[in-house]
C-alpha cells in the first residue's frame, strides 16, 4: 500500500505512521514541518524493521508550494491511503480570538486537507479503491460535549467532518472513499498544552492501532461517514 500521512512528526500522527511503515508491503510518505522530527521517526521505523519504507517529507501543509509534491508523486504513481491527521488547536475564548487565529486554524484544519486531496486525488483510485481519512475531533461532532475557547478549532473540524460526507457522494465513480474519524481526547502534546490538568484515557499509540486498521479495513464497511472514536458517550 502506498500510504501519505500528515502530522507525522509526533503524537498520533508519529505513531500512526511507525505502525503503518512497519508493516510488511506499505510504503508512507511521512508529512510534517519539522525535519529533526521527521528523521527521527524514520530512524526509529528502520530499527523495528529494516525493510521498512518510510519516505519523510518536510512540508508545510498550509504554507508549502503544492508543487514541490510532483516528484514524490511521481515515483509513487498510484496511492492507497490519505490521512489528513495534522493539525493546529488555539484556545482562547471566543471574543480574544483574533482573525488570524481563525485563518490559521483553518489553514491547516481544513484547507490543508482540501489542498492535499486536491492535489492528490488524479493518483487515487486508478487499480484499486483508495481511501481518505480525515481526521476530526469530537469538538466538531455535533451533540458531543463541549469546550470554551473552543470555537475556531471545533468549527474547523466540524467543516472537515462535513466536508467527508459531501466528498464521499462526489467521489462516488471514482474508487475513492472518504471517511472521517472524530476523535476523543488522547494523550499527545497538543492535549498536554491545552488541558494540562486533564488526562485522556488513550494513547497515542493505542489510537495509532486504531486509525492503521481503519485506514486499511475501513474503506470495505464505511463511506462518507464520521464516526465517533471515544470512550466517553457524547
Ligand atoms: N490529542 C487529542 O486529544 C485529539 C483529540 C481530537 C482530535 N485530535 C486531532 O488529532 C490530530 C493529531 O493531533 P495530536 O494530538 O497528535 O497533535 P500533535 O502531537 O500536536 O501533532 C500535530 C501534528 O500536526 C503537524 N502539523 C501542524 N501544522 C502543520 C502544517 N502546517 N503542516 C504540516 N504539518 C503540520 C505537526 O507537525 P509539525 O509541527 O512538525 O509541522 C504534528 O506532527 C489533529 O488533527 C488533532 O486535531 C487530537
């Protein structure tokens, strides 16, 4: 499976990509801004298999020159799986938000997403149904509990949770399937900066286990759908 994920450079993302890399036959091109980070992973991927194929790919999903991806693209022709996992949390209460909060968050949150499968979905369900996983938070379920100083960051996700189910329809006769994981909370820094106080009852890794094999397996039961991935009840 040729398989691109972003966030790779820590927290679920970083795991997600081990996990997946490590596995006999998948290839992953592991996005993220951070190098170090990035190289570090791909270090630790070759240690627990040294066959493993994981491309790192220092890449600013807001920012970047979508162009610098036709290489890569290139070489890797067909892919299988997308996992738009990374992301940007601000809190702060909804009157001190400031515009560029907003424009921030919705850079990476949404039109990162838009930007890659635009880029991406010309290489996608060419032999074989490929399947894109977007990945939300139960902030932006709706009748999910919620949060103050939330509002950009759970707006940004509820736009992708919505945007799975129209793309899902559009994408019908293409052999590509679009999925969207709202997920609860899980112990990364991301968590760790914004709720120091609390603590989530997964972690990275076990969440990884989760987003792998839906990423996998998915695509064969779901469609268009956001599910909710979290121990607590809405
Ligand atoms: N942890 C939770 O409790 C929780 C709950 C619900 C949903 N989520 C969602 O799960 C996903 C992963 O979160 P996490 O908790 O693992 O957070 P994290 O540890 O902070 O990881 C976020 C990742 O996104 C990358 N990223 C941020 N901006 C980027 C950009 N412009 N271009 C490319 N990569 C960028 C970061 O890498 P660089 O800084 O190196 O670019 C990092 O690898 C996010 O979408 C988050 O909203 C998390």
């Amino acid at each position: 499976m040729n398989i691109i994920i972003t966030g790779a450079s820590s927290g679920i993302g970083y795991e997600t990509a081990l996990k997946l890399s490590t596995e006999p036959g998948n290839k992953v091109l592991a996005i993220a801004r951070s190098e170090d980070k990035l190289m570090q992973l791909h270090e630790r991927s070759k240690v627990l298999n040294p066959n493993s194929e994981l491309i790192p790919f220092a890449f600013d999903i807001a920012h970047s020159d979508y162009k610098e991806l036709d290489h890569l693209l290139g070489k890797l022709n067909e892919i299988d799986i997308l996992i738009n996992n990374a992301g940007l949390m601000i809190k702060k209460p909804f009157l001190e938000l400031e515009e560029q909060d907003w424009t921030s968050i919705f850079s990476v949150n949404l039109f990162g997403p838009v930007k890659l499968i635009r880029k991406l979905s010309p290489y996608m369900g060419k032999i074989q149904t490929s399947h894109i996983v977007n990945i939300s938070s139960m902030g932006g379920f709706q009748g999910s509990v919620k949060f103050p100083g939330l509002t950009a960051y759970a707006a940004s996700k509820a736009a992708l949770s919505n945007l799975t189910e129209v793309l899902a329809a559009e994408f019908q006769d293409k052999n590509i399937k679009v999925n969207c994981l709202a997920i609860g909370s899980v112990e990364t820094s991301m968590l760790a900066n914004t709720f120091p106080d609390y603590k989530a009852p997964l972690t990275a890794s076990e969440m990884a286990d989760f987003i792998s094999d839906f990423s996998l397996q998915g695509y064969k039961y779901f469609n268009g759908k956001v599910l909710p991935v979290a121990l607590s009840t809405p």
